[in-house]
C-alpha cells in the first residue's frame, strides 16, 4: 500500500500569515479541511457539504514552519475504516519537506437523528480501492 494515495496542492493565501511571517498554526487544520473536501468530492464522488459526516477527532504535530514563499502540498491517506469512521493520515509538505503531520477522523452519522452510521459500501469499495 502506498502510504498516501491522495496529493493536493494548496495556496498559501496572505491571510494566512501570522506576525511571525509564517502560516499561523490554527491554519494547518484548514489546509486538512480542504484536503479532506477534495478527497471526498475525487474519491467518494460526494461534496462534503451535502453528505452526513462530523469531525470527531483532529490531532496535529508540527514538525518545522510553513514560510509565505513555499509551496504547500497535502498528502492523505486512509489506512483502515471503522464501521463508521474514517481515518485519515496526513502530511502537509512545505516544498516537498514535512511540515507537519496529522489526523483526523470522521464519523459518518443520519442527518435526522445525529446517530452514526456505516460508512456507506459505495466509499468503503472507492477507498480501498486507492490502496
């Protein structure tokens, strides 16, 4: 199995810099945020937006700051699914060098009721498909 099976590259927006002149470590958790969106818009062919999920946990470790000049690549990767979660591995890379690592998890749960449900055989088939 490839260690990640999916790469973004994301802008570094002025907004993103602190007064250090780095990106601000709470943006770290947006750049997983749009990596996960365009994940699951590629791979599960679903937006989001539109489907019944929720960020149960967001763990980061930073290894060395994002300068405003560098290139920004996010590389994710889920290694094993739950019955309702979905695990996500990532790196986010600064010109090709780790930044930092992360993960996430989502839950994914019936709008009506807020309850977890299994993760649909549709995304189960698509993401070990990418392994």
């Amino acid at each position: 199995m490839n260690e990640f099976e999916y790469e973004v590259d994301l802008e570094v927006r002025l907004r993103d810099i602190d007064f250090m002149g780095h990106v601000n470590n709470a943006v770290y958790a947006t750049y997983l945020e749009q990596a996960r969106d365009r994940y699951f818009t590629d791979v599960l062919e679903v937006s989001l937006a539109d489907v019944g999920t929720v960020l149960a946990n967001l763990e980061i470790d930073y290894a060395q700051p994002i300068e405003a000049d560098e290139s920004v690549t996010v590389a994710l990767g889920v290694r094993e699914l739950g019955d309702a979660s979905i695990p996500i591995e990532y790196e986010i890379r600064a010109d090709g060098t780790v930044a930092a690592t992360a993960r996430t998890v989502q839950v994914v749960v019936d709008a009506e009721t807020g309850e977890s449900q299994s993760v649909p055989s549709t995304w189960r088939s698509r993401i070990e498909s990418r392994r």
